[in-house]
C-alpha cells in the first residue's frame, strides 16, 4: 500500500499561490476601507455646510433695505442689515483664504448708527477652499437682470445670491433667494 502525499514542491506552489490571493484581498480591502472613510468625512463635512448654509440664507432672507447700513458686497464678502430674533444687526460675512474660512461678523444697529464697529471679533461659520459670492441684480430701468461679482450700495437688495464653496475638490452651490421690498416713492 502506498500513501498519496503532496511533494514539497507542490506545497510551496500553493503556499505562493494562496499568499498571493490573499495580499490582492487584503489590498482591495484596505482601499475600499480608505475610500468609505473618505466618503463619509466628505459626506459628514458637506452635511454640516449645508446646515450653516441655511442659516446663511435665513439671514439673507430676513435683510432689510435701511439707508444708513446698505446692502453691499464683492465675491468675496458682503455686508447687509437683517433682523435676527427681533433686533437689528449689520452682518458681515467675508471668506479668509489664508484661515480658508468664511467668516461672520454681527454688529448690533445702535453700534453701527455710533461708529463703534472695531470692537466686534470675526467668528468662524465653517472652513472652506474658497467661497465666492455672485449677486443677479434688478436693472431698474429696462427691468432686466444680470449676473454681477460686484454690488454697490446704490443697487439696494439683490434678487439672489448665489454662493460657491469648495471643499476638497467637493463644489457645493447655494441660490438664496431675497424676497424683494420695494419701497413706495
């Protein structure tokens, strides 16, 4: 009677063979590891913008056409006056590209109408790569609009606002819609 045995050769073949398939598994599980965790910090990050950003846009909706603080702004910042829970303010947001956050500042009215507007810090709303800001304004006289980088105090409140965040080679684009005041003359 003779015994079937595997040769030491044929071992070694399936022992490489079988390390092989296994470091293949192993890579592609470690990258499909890296690449959910990936996904969900951009997931968790885009969620927590587009919460701020809806704040942001309540603060937009809920500006105010008043002559002494006017509605002005460039790609990079605005300034406006709205109401937040039944007071006054002027607010200012502005992007930081060296702290590469947007950034918010609140002045209560009184303090804009008395100049005292240095005392009042910058907080952080959320970090981005850039954030840019687009206004489409009202042409008063042939009532058309168009897309500006730019709005002057004189061009009052825009239709919307439109805000471009990008994070991580994410984009994110926001429409705010302002409910126009026009005041009668």
């Amino acid at each position: 009677m003779r015994l079937r045995s595997f040769t030491l050769i044929e071992t070694v073949c399936a022992t490489v063979i079988v390390s092989i398939i296994a470091l293949c598994l192993g890579g592609v599980f470690t990258s499909g590891i890296s690449l959910w965790q990936k996904a969900q910090k951009l997931g968790l990050c885009s969620a927590e913008i587009i919460l701020d950003l809806e704040g942001i846009s309540r603060n937009f909706r809920q500006s105010i056409d008043i002559p002494d603080v006017p509605f002005s702004g460039d790609s990079k910042s605005i300034e406006f006056p709205t109401v937040i829970n039944n007071s006054i303010f002027k607010v200012a947001y502005s992007f930081d590209s060296f702290k590469k956050a947007l950034l918010i500042r609140k002045i209560d009215y009184e303090d804009v109408l008395a100049d005292r507007l240095k005392k009042f810090p910058q907080s952080s709303v959320f970090s981005a790569d850039r954030v840019q800001f687009e206004y489409l304004v009202l042409d008063k006289e042939d009532d058309s609009c168009t897309w500006e980088n730019k709005i002057d105090e004189d061009e009052g409140i825009p239709a919307i606002i439109k805000m471009s965040i990008e994070i991580d080679d994410e984009n994110i684009e926001k429409f705010i819609f302002i409910p126009l005041q026009r005041a009668s003359k």
